[in-house]
C-alpha cells in the first residue's frame, strides 16, 4: 500500500476557483490543512505547505485531474512530485450538512493511503489532444442526430404534397434535397415557413457532419504519429484507436493487460453459478473505453476475413 512507501500524503480537493489541501501522516492522521486559489500562485503556495508538513518522502491525492484538478497536476508533475488520482466520491440524495472541501481532501489523502493499486493521473501532451477532438467530434454527432430526428419530425408535419415529395428519398437525398429547397412566395405562411425550417435543419445537418469528418482526419493523422499500428488492426478505426489510446493514455498507467481489460469491461470473469462453465465480463470502469473495444469487437465478428473459432469465441462473450 502507499502508506508503506511514503512519509506523508497531501489530499486536495478541487474546484473551479478553490483548493482544499490536507498533509496527512502515514497513519492517516491530519497534520495541517489550508486552502489556496486555483491558479499558479496558488499552486506554488499549496508546494511549499507540503514541504514544510511532509518534507521527506510525500504523494498528492488529487480529485479530478481531468477536470478542475488538471491545471495542479500538471504543475506538481513539473516540478517532480509524486501525484495519484483518487476518484470523487458517490454523494447521498440529502448530504445532512456533514459535508465540506476540507473533509472532501482528508477524504481523498486517506483514501490513497488505504488503496492497494494507486491511479496515476492521464497524461497530457499528445493524448490531451486526441481527447479535445474525440469530445468535440461526439458532440457534432450527438448534435447531427438530434438534427437528423427533427428533420424526420418536420417531414411528418409537412403538408401533404411536400411530406410526399420527400419521404421516398432516403434519409441522405432527403439531407440533400432540403438543404437546396427554395422559397415558394405563393405558397401560404405555413408551407414557407415549413420549407425554411427544413432547409435550415439540413443545412446544420451537413455542417456538423463536415465537421465530425475534419475531426476525424485530425485525429487520423495525430494515430498515424503516435500509434500507426493500432490502424492496421482488423476491425480498429481512427475513433476506436483514439480512444484506446487515450484510455490507456502512457506506459506504466496500468499495472498489467489484465489491468486494462477490466478498466474496458472485457476482461472474463467466472459467472456466480458454480454449475456454470461459461464465463461473463467484468464491469467496465469507463464507458467510453467499452464502446472502443465493443465497436473493434463487433466489426470483427463481422468481418468475412476473421476465422471461425474468432467468431465463435466472439459469439460466446455476446451470451455471457
């Protein structure tokens, strides 16, 4: 455990504008707290609290260190310390009062202590990169599906000779052919109008989709640096690809592959009957790395070139 190994561990807790800080002995006893501003300077404050209350062998346990804690991580990593990542804690419906930052860090410094397989926070650099674009290109998705299904609403309302003219198209022609829709100035208020908001829609429709592709080749060309091997994988993509490498993020995160698979909810496990001799897989601990692999997974059951036992093997863990 970490307590074996260090003299002192700092817990911080984070947010937008403040950081609660707590030295904690190996013990799990509270040495001194304080509190600093969440920019530069007060990073440097919270450094030199932590060399006066733990100045031989420390550790920090950060909440959120890819979130409101990212800035503070990147400093202490800097200037060489030590720093894990504890996770936030599940809050009850009704707190009842008890709850406040300071015992949020006195929370998450002994909680590092206690825990057997500390987690190291993500990297920076590259795999930050690919993480902005991976966000950015899922919300220009989300966003052109939601366009997508109001297009599909507007046509079911049009009036008739309009609904007739668009729902034998497919869904692409149907994109098409309202974005290039006209104004029809003899046409009542109602059909104007209908014709603008169809246009309007699937032109946002194309402009998100555009958008998702430039991502795509951004992030396509950022693999081809990093990890071009990860490309030639049957069944793997720029986007499956992007997000394994930012799960995994650098070498060392993860202690072993059977580490990593059950972070991504495909590592087996034996399944609760003991009459049973199928084996289930473990929760994933991140969605988004679940999806990567389930999507690799899929289209290789898929694929044409992929072996028979492949496939049955493949078939068995979609029973479990």
């Amino acid at each position: 455990m970490l307590a074996e190994h260090v003299d002192g561990v700092i817990g911080v807790d984070t947010h937008r504008d403040t950081l609660a800080a707590a030295a904690i002995s190996p013990i799990g006893a509270v040495l001194e707290t304080t509190d600093a501003p969440a920019h530069t300077r007060g990073y440097q404050r919270l450094l030199a609290f932590a060399r006066q209350h733990v100045p031989g062998r420390r550790c920090w346990a950060l909440e959120g260190t890819g979130s409101y804690g990212a800035g503070l991580a990147a400093f202490l990593e800097d200037a060489g310390e030590r720093v894990v990542e504890v996770c936030r804690p599940k809050r009850p419906p009704v707190r009842g009062g008890r709850k406040t930052d300071m015992l949020d860090a006195i929370r998450a410094a002994r909680e590092a202590l206690a825990t057997e397989h500390v987690i190291q926070p993500r990297s920076r650099g590259e795999r930050e990169a690919m993480r902005v674009l991976l966000a950015t290109r899922q919300g220009a998705v989300h966003a052109s599906t939601a366009a997508i299904n109001q297009l599909k609403a507007l046509i079911v309302s049009a009036p008739d000779d309009l609904r007739a003219e668009l729902r034998r198209l497919s869904r692409p022609q149907q994109v098409t052919r309202c974005a290039g829709l006209r104004d029809r100035l003899a046409l009542s208020a109602e059909h104007r109008m209908t014709i603008r908001a169809l246009r309007s829609t699937a032109q946002r429709i194309r402009h998100l989709q555009a958008e998702a592709r430039e991502l795509e080749n951004e992030l396509l060309q950022l693999i081809r640096q990093q990890a071009p091997e990860l490309l030639e994988l049957l069944g793997v993509g720029p986007i499956t690809a992007a997000q394994i490498l930012v799960s995994w993020s650098h070498p060392g995160r993860f202690r072993s592959e059977a580490a990593f698979a059950s972070f991504a909810g495909v590592a087996p496990i034996p399944v609760s009957s003991p009459a049973a001799s199928a084996r289930a897989r473990a929760p994933a601990t991140r969605s988004d790395a679940s999806s990567a692999t389930s999507a690799a997974k899929s289209s290789r059951s898929s694929n044409e070139g992929t072996s028979r036992p492949s496939k049955s093997y493949l078939k068995r863990l979609d029973t479990t």
